[in-house]
C-alpha cells in the first residue's frame, strides 16, 4: 500500500460490504457457514461467502489498508474457489501487524430466502471464533430485500477496531 499508516488512535471504525448473484447448484456459504436447504448459493471466484467479504474489507477500512481485492484479484488462479476464511484470517493478520485487534463487529446480510434466523447463533460463533472474540461481541442481522432482489446476497459489517496496550 502506497497510503500512509493510519494514524495511532485508540479506536479505530471499518466499515464493509460485498454482494454476490446467486444462482442454482452451487453451496451458500454465510459467514463460514454452509446454509442448510439452501436453493442457490453465489456466483463467484471464490466461495463467495459475502458476509467474510464485507468483513475481511471493514477490517482493512479501519486501518486504511484497501481492499480485498488488492490482496486477492479475482484474477489469480490460485484463489479459484478458495475458502474465505483464508481472506478473513489475511486482514486479520495485518491488522494484527500493525498492533490493532476486533473490539466488536455488527454484520447485516440480506438475503430473501432461506430465513436465516435459525442459523444466527451458528454464524455469530463462526465469526467470533475466525476473529478470536466472544460470541456477545459478535452481532449478525438479517434483512430481506423485500423481494425487490431474490438472486443477490449482500452483506455489510463494521468493526471497532482497539489499539492494542503497549503500542507506540
Ligand atoms: O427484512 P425484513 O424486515 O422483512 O426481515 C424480517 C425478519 O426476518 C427479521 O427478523 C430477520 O431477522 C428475518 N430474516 C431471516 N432470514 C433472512 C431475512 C430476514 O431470518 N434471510
Ligand atoms: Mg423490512
């Protein structure tokens, strides 16, 4: 990255979003999950779990580092497919680096169909455990498109980011 560091503060906030075209035959994966029934899953180069995307992106955001796909061009052979847990850990690792650590995260995906509610508790605890946080510092909403998009999942996160003590 060409940007300077971000400057040291206590907290610092990321915000991010990813979309995918759903279509059928392929798994729906949401925040590392495989979504049960599921009648479409995305269209992507990777597994396309768009709420690890928007995560992955809003830890990036909070320390001016870019995005993902800087890290990942969906051009690369190598990532054909890949596991986005791989893209979440990366962001992760160069937060870390740069002596920051997920304070709390709040994630919205919409996605008209299958309900996700039944999954919440499965999902908060696959982000906390690829983000090393309780579960209660993880919240996951759902919302529907209200049928105005039924082939798209879309999912957006912040994170407080915390300047880890001893830090310059
Ligand atoms: O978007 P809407 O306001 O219609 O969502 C109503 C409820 O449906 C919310 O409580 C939300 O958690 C739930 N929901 C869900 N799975 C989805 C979309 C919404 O459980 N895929
Ligand atoms: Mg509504």
């Amino acid at each position: 990255m060409s940007t300077p560091p971000a400057r040291p503060l206590p907290y610092r906030v990321g915000f991010g979003e990813d979309a995918h075209r759903l279509a059928p035959g392929r798994p729906l994966v949401l925040g590392g999950v495989t979504i049960p029934g599921a009648e479409h899953g995305a269209v992507a180069h990777s597994d396309g779990d768009a709420a690890l995307h928007a995560l992955a992106d809003a830890l990036l955001s909070g320390l001016a580092l870019g995005d993902i796909g800087q890290y990942f061009p969906d051009t690369a052979a190598e990532w054909q497919g890949m596991d986005s847990r791989l893209i979440l850990a990366r962001a992760l690792a160069l937060v870390r680096e740069r002596g920051y650590a997920p304070g709390n995260v709040a994630l919205v995906i919409t996605l008209d169909r299958p309900k996700l509610g039944p999954l919440r508790a499965e999902i908060a605890r696959s982000l906390a455990a690829l983000l090393g946080l309780p579960e209660s510092d993880v919240g996951v909403s759902f919302k529907t498109s209200e049928g105005l998009a039924p082939a798209h999942v879309q999912a957006r996160a912040t994170v407080l980011l915390l300047r880890a003590a001893g830090e310059p």
